[in-house]
C-alpha cells in the first residue's frame, strides 16, 4: 500500500502531535482539503469572510500583521467561529530569528499567536534552535508547527539539497513539526501533512513572481495534502460559489489520487 492511497483519517494514526491527528480526521470527516488564505486587512473582513467560507474549509490562514484594527477580540471571535464551523487556524507567521527571540514573537507581543492560532509555520534557516524556541511556548498548548520547505515564488532559494535538510530537521520533532509548505510530498512517510499555497484554477502567476498551479496538480500530481487559495477566492464575484468549486476540485483530486494508489 502506497502513500497516496490512504485516507486523511488512515494517515492520522501515524501521528505523534495530536493536532495533525485532529486536522486529518478532521479533512475527511468534513470531505475538504481547502484551505482559505485571508488576505484581507480589516477586522470586520476577516471575520465575514469566516463566517461566510468557514463550512467549506479545513484551514483558515491568517496573516495577523496586515490587520489595520487589531484588537485581542478578533482572535477570539475567530476562535468562536473555528469551533462553529469545525476549521482550524493557522498564522503563517514564517519566523525565522534564533529561538530565543521566537519564543517571544510567538507568546507575547500584541498578536499572542500562540494563545488563538492551532498551527503557524517557520523557516528552517536559522536551525533547529528555532524550533527548540516555539516548541517550549506551543508544544505544551497543544499547537503545530509546519516548515517551510519550498516556496511558490519564482527564483526562491530553496535548492533540493535545502528542502531535504528541512526535512531531516522536522525529524528530530515529530511530537510538534506536523508538516511543510511545499510544492511537492517529500517523503514516504504517512505522518507528514503537506499544504500548497500559490494555487488557482489556471495555472499562472502575478506581477510580483507568485507562480500557480491547479488543485488538481498540487493534490493528484504533485502529491500534497491541502491547497491554499487566496485571491483565487477571495478576489472572484461570488466568493462563495468559488470556495465551493476549489473544495470541489481538491476533493476531487485527493479521490483520484487514493484511486490511482
Ligand atoms: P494567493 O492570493 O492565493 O496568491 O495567496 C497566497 C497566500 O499564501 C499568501 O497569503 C502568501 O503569503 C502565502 N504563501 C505563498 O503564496 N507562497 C508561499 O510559498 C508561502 C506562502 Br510559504
């Protein structure tokens, strides 16, 4: 039995931090792999587009820092509406000091990521120190680390030899690193949860070297595990209608892909 064939809910036993366990089970019992990137700098924004796409995701993916109106009660109002509709959140915060200084940006400061976000992500650059740091603040709380492994930017610096010392690095935490920000699925092992942002319908990019693929090329071709869409949702007429279609198309791909083993 390969990889690719088994289910979301199959893979969680392979787990060690009981979060990817949650957020597997959690993909097949809900039957979405989407991901919603909120990009959106208001408070009220945030919280409509929560409301409004939440039944249709697994992962709501905030960038906390771009909100003009941040108040301590957003995060608890999308606390509230995580458990409504059944999403986890995560902060793509992308830390990437030494560990010392992690612990406080992850704790402290005016965001507290760590009180309100069930996963955020960090480079591995800097060394495992970095993740010595945030596993002392989120380890005991319950959260989830995923690395940055391979980007969608064009011309990024993450060279093969890179992503698999990412890899070995993410070893060394299997009780806290659930997973990466890739392209690509990186190894054979179950445990591993693999998100792809840079997705929409028509393959492309933007003005400013972001490169896309399809849902059903990062999910059936590529291997990965949930599809990251922002402006593919967010900036279409009928946000609703379309967040509907890419769950569709993730889900769809994930089916083929369990088939074709
Ligand atoms: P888009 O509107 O679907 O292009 O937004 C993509 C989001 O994913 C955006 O929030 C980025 O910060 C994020 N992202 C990305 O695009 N590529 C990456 O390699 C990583 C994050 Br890591």
């Amino acid at each position: 039995m390969t990889v690719s064939s088994l289910s979301y809910q199959d893979r969680a036993d392979y787990c060690q931090a009981p979060i990817a366990k949650q957020l597997l089970q959690l993909m097949d019992e809900k039957k979405t792999n989407l991901a919603l990137s909120a990009d959106v700098t208001s408070a009220q924004q945030l919280i409509a587009y929560a409301e409004q796409l939440g039944p249709e995701i697994c992962l709501l993916k905030t960038h906390i820092d771009i909100i003009e109106d941040f108040t301590a009660g957003l995060t608890q109002t999308l606390r509230r509406l995580a458990e409504k509709h059944h999403f986890l959140i995560f902060e793509d915060r992308k830390f990437a000091d030494i560990g010392n200084t992690v612990k406080h940006q992850y704790e402290g400061g005016l965001y507290r990521i760590a009180d309100w976000a069930d996963l955020t992500n960090a480079h591995s650059l800097p060394g495992p120190g970095i993740i010595h740091g945030l596993y002392e603040v989120g380890r005991k709380k319950n959260r989830g680390l995923l690395l940055l492994a391979e980007m969608s930017s064009a011309g990024h610096l993450m060279d093969s030899a890179y992503i698999q010392k990412t890899l070995a690095m993410a070893e060394q935490f299997p009780d806290f690193v659930i997973g990466f920000i890739t392209q690509h699925a990186l190894s054979t092992h179950p445990h591993w949860i693999y998100l792809t942002p840079g997705v929409k319908r028509d393959a492309g990019g933007d003005s400013l070297l972001q490169q896309y693929v399809t849902p059903e090329k990062a999910i059936y071709e590529q291997g990965t595990d949930i599809i990251i869409v922002g402006r593919g949702i967010l900036a279409a007429k009928d946000p609703l209608t379309e967040a509907k279609s890419y769950r569709q198309q993730g889900w769809d791909a994930y089916l083929k892909r369990r088939k074709a083993g």
